[in-house]
C-alpha cells in the first residue's frame, strides 16, 4: 500500500509538471497521454530512489512517452519539463518550511494544489510574454508618402484586417486622422469632415476625384461606407514598400494597439516577417 501511495504522489507531481510544459509548449498531447507518461516517470524513481540513473531513466522515459520521439519537439518540451520542476521544486521547498498541516496526507495534497496553482499562473505569465512578443514583431517605422509630402507613421499589421477596394482588389489599410492631420490639405479635409457616409463623392474637390474611391466595411457594429484615399508610395521598416492601395482615415484610434498610429492589410505582414 505504501509503495502504491508514493507512486500516485510521484504521479500526481508528474501530471503537473507536464500539462505545464503541454500547454507552454503547445503540443497538445492527450490527457490520457500524459498520465500513463506520469506513471512511467514514478514507477523507476520509486522502485530504486537513491539512485540517479533511474532518475534519468524516469525523466527521459516520461517526456518520450508524453512528447513523441521526434527530436525537436522533444528537445522543446523536455526543457519545458525541466523548468517547471526547477520552478514547482523550488516553490514547493519554501512552502515546506512555511506551512505544516495536520497529517502528512494534507501535506501531499496541499503541495499539489501549490504545484498546480504556481505553474497555472507561470503558463499565464509565459503565454501573456509570447504573445506581447509576437505582437511586437508586427510593429514597424514606416513612411507614408501621399498629397506630395512624407508623413512618418507607426504602423500594426492586423491578421483580421482583410478590407479591400472592391473595383481594383488593392488593400485597404486603416491610418489615424490625428497621424496625418498636420499634412492633409485643408479643402480634402473640410470634405471629409462634413462627409455624411452617403455612397457618393460629389462633394469632394475635383482635383482629388481620381485619388478617391468608396469602401464598403463590414464590422461587428454593421454595414457603413468609407471614402479610401489612393497614396502614392508606403515604406515600411528599412525599405521595403506596400503595394498599391488605398487608406481610410479614422477618428477614432483608441482601439489602435500598443501606440500605433495605422493598421495595416494583412497582406502587409510578408514584409515584416
């Protein structure tokens, strides 16, 4: 009975420790899985647990039979398995000296919950530094070149924004009004402030007719017209320039992410990857 208990308890650490590395490593191996590779990683260490060879043993053993035997991603996840253990073994010696309950069958289930709960919120904190990570590589410097002047712009490339002009196909990409007012001519912008949202641009300057073309947008919010303002040339980072295509100036930038001042077509991200 007593071999039984310590295997479940070594189980139960195992089971922790690789859902973390799981979920951080996005292998997406089953439940199932995991647990008949929790056992695999008990039974040596229980059987003989003074020796380090089946402590190797246990842990290589354990994260082929949660991982696969692929290399790389076993050489991912295996080092996601070793910093989870550092980090809940770590934890879990401090809280020892810290907080002594009743029986030892309380002291096992309390390190569990802290073992669970401490690498929960590691997992959050992991995924929330990807993803600001991520997110940061789809930023750039740019210059927007339009109405004959260069205007620097910072720019985000939105993996949602696949907004298009519907005669040419060309991108449309999305520009704060408050990035570019300093540039905009001011008879271009008396028009596009007193623009209605009707589907015409008989009220815009003759001289800009050419450069101008009506966006249908579709949003969560529902079906509404914008003008799209043809520029002549977008740099982006060290050089490299969009294609043809058109902007639609927006008051409202507050959902802009992390500073930007425009969004970009998805169509964008080749030319910062």
């Amino acid at each position: 009975m007593y071999g039984e208990l310590i295997i479940g308890v070594n189980m139960l650490f195992n089971y922790a420790i690789l859902s973390f590395a799981n979920k951080v490593g996005n292998v997406q191996a089953a439940r199932g899985r995991l647990l008949f590779a929790s056992f695999v990683g008990a039974l040596p260490v229980t059987i003989f647990p003074s020796s380090a060879i089946a402590v190797v043993l246990s842990f290589i053993g354990m994260t082929l039979c949660a991982f696969g035997k692929a290399f790389e991603p076993w050489k991912k996840s295996a080092t996601m398995v070793l910093i989870g253990a550092v980090f809940a073994g770590g934890l879990l010696t401090a809280f020892h000296f810290r907080i002594q309950t009743m029986s030892s069958a309380l002291n096992v289930l309390s390190y569990a919950v802290v073992a669970y709960v401490a690498l929960y919120f590691m997992n959050k904190k992991w995924l929330d530094v990807r993803t600001a990570r991520h997110v940061s590589e789809l930023k750039a410097a740019s210059v927007l070149h339009i109405w004959g002047k260069d205007i620097p712009v910072a720019v985000f490339v939105d993996s949602g924004n696949s907004c298009t002009e519907p005669l040419s196909g060309a991108a449309v990409h999305f520009v704060s009004l408050k990035a570019v007012e300093p540039y905009l001519p001011e008879d271009l912008k008396a028009a596009l402030l007193t623009w209605d949202g009707t589907p015409t641009l008989a009220e815009f300057p003759d001289c800009y007719q050419k450069s101008l073309r009506l966006i249908r947008l579709m949003t969560i919010q529902g079906r509404s017209w914008a003008v799209g303002l043809k520029f002549e040339r977008w740099t982006i980072g060290a050089g490299n320039s969009l294609q043809p295509g058109y902007i639609v100036l927006t008051k409202n930038d507050r959902r802009y992410p992390d500073g930007a001042e425009a969004i970009l077509h998805v169509s964008a991200m080749e030319l910062l990857t």
